[in-house]
C-alpha cells in the first residue's frame, strides 16, 4: 500500500502545483508567476519572468525575500557567517544575488523550468535558514547541523545535488557516503517545517530517488528549540520513509549516520 501512494503521489503533487500556480501579465515581456510555496510570512512565492528577446529571460524574486527579512529585523549579511552561509545557498543553486538584494537566475527557453524550480527552492531555503530573531536565535541552523557532524567526526559532502526522474534537480545539504552495512545518507536541514515544506520534500526526494541505482536515505533534521513540532508534516514525511530527526534528538541517529 505504502509503494502504491508514494507512485500516487507524484501526480497528485504536479495536480496540486497547476491548481496553485498563478500566472499574470504584468507588462509585454513581464509575467508573474505566484507558486504555492509560503514565505516566513506566509505570503506565496512571486516571481517574475522577464523575457529578453531571442528566448532569454531572466527571472527574479524583485528583491523580496532579502528585504522582507531585513524588514523583520534580520540582518542576513549581519556577520561574515551569515553572508557566507548566504552565499554557499545561492551557489549551489546556481542563483546570483545583485546589489539591490534581487535573487535572479538567466536562463534560455529550454532550461527555464529547471531554473526556475532552483530559484524557488533557493527562496525556500534562504527563507527557512532566516527564520529566526535576531535575539532568540544566534547561529543558523545549517551550521549546527554541519558543526554537530564535524564534532562526531562524521565524514560528509557538503552542497550535494542531484538529478531526478523528472529531469529537475534538487538540492540537499550533506550527503555521508554508502558504505558495507549502511545506504547514503542525504541530509537536509529544515529550521520551520509545516505542510507546504513537506511536500515540496517529499516530491524531491520521490523525484531524486527513482533516478538512483543506489540505495539512498533521507534525514531530515528538524529544528525544535523551543517550539514544539507539528504533527501533520512529521506524519507526512514518515509515511513515505523520510527519517525526522528533531534537533532535541539527534544524538539518538548517531548510530545510522557514524560510518
């Protein structure tokens, strides 16, 4: 039954995209396309596909994203971590980040789709990364994630991503390689998780894993100080063999994650 709606829920994700997603005309050579995706103020995703002639285009959040954290009070290029860890996101998203804070990728007709799935989830990342106060939070969670392997000295790929079925690539935080007795592990580090975010990772990982010949685990470390975690999007990720690793437990998987 499990492999059954896990092959359901591929199509089920793509009718509950086209349902979602808007598009609007904002000028001749200007679309906005609304995704279902939330922000950290539960606002939708907009982006703006801007066509520069000969099937090129740009495509650009209009600086939303920087500027609505920055609005809320976080600095994200507050200290050298925090721009850094900025930048290793949108690098290996392949995004460009200008001056005025626009995060924007180039793209032709034929790689438009890709692009644009990459620009969103590095939205959602930077987004979920961010989502912390100035005085509640110190470090990025991402960080900890990495710092809490190096301190059990857990040998890992940092930045990995993969191809999928669907031809869309996705990316994930750290990968610890496949060994005898253990598969590879992908991690990802989630500091807000709810039900839009569940989904977007299930249908990545459905996605990445039907492309593999190779045994592959899912982890998905899930921030939990101080706030208690939602049932639905824990239940969600469990039923399709994701392993939830709140970071109040995480010393319980070192045994799955030590080579």
């Amino acid at each position: 039954m499990k492999s059954q709606l896990q092959n359901d829920y591929k199509q089920i994700y793509i009718d509950w995209l086209t349902k979602k997603i808007n598009q609007v005309e904002i000028s001749e050579n200007i679309q906005r396309i609304t995704m279902p995706f939330l922000d950290r103020n539960n606002d939708h995703i907009e982006l703006y596909i801007i066509s520069e002639g000969n099937d090129h285009y740009t495509i650009t959040d209009d600086s939303s994203t920087i500027n609505e954290l920055e609005l809320s009070g976080i600095d994200v290029c507050g200290s050298q971590r925090r721009k850094s860890i900025l930048t290793s996101l949108t690098n290996s998203h392949g995004v460009e980040l200008s001056e005025t804070n626009e995060l924007m990728v180039k793209c032709n007709i034929d790689n438009l789709p890709q692009k644009k799935h990459m620009l969103t989830q590095c939205i959602i990342k930077i987004s979920d990364m961010f989502y912390l106060s100035k005085t509640s939070v110190q470090s990025l969670f991402v960080e900890d994630v990495r710092n809490f392997l190096l301190d059990h000295e857990i040998q890992f790929t940092p930045d990995v991503s993969f191809i999928g079925k669907s031809r869309l690539t996705t990316h994930y935080d750290f990968s610890i390689g496949q060994t005898r007795k253990k598969p590879t592990r992908i991690i990802t580090a989630v500091n807000n998780l709810d039900n839009n975010l569940a989904r977007n990772i299930i249908f990545n990982w459905n996605d990445t894993k039907e492309s593999r010949k190779y045994d592959m685990e899912l982890y998905t470390f899930i921030q939990d100080t101080d706030k208690k975690l939602k049932k639905d999007p824990l239940t969600a990720l469990n039923e399709y063999d994701i392993k939830t690793v709140p970071w109040s437990k995480r010393d319980d998987f070192l045994p799955k994650l030590i080579m």
